[in-house]
C-alpha cells in the first residue's frame, strides 16, 4: 500500500509563492499538478519486514509516551 499525502500554502505568508493572487484549481493535466510522488522500491525478506514493523511499533509507543 502506498499512501500519498500533500498541501500547499498558497497565502501571501508563503515567501516561496510568486503570485498569491494566482487562481489555483484542481486539473488532470501535468500542468495543472502541484505534487509529484517520486517511489523507490526496496525487496525485503519475510524476516527484514518483520523487523522492521516491529521498530517502527516500538518508535510508534515511544512517541506516544512523550
């Protein structure tokens, strides 16, 4: 599963927007995107994947104690 999540400021307090008065709408052609998801895919054994959940499980909890 991959899951994609994006936002934008488009206000006038974002000094890296060149035109805040600029109409911004949603549009299914390449110009019209504001986010481009770039994947890499890495192979893991059954095992590496387990571990790796279980990290993440233990960084999740630990966070959470904070």
């Amino acid at each position: 599963m991959i899951h994609v999540s994006a936002w934008f400021d488009n206000t006038r307090g974002n000094k890296n927007n060149p035109d805040p008065e600029q109409w911004v709408g949603y549009g299914e052609r390449t110009v019209d995107e504001m986010a481009h998801a770039w994947m890499n895919v890495t192979y893991l054994s059954d095992d590496e994947y387990k571990k790796i959940v279980q990290q993440r499980a233990a960084t999740t909890v630990a966070k959470s104690e904070q």
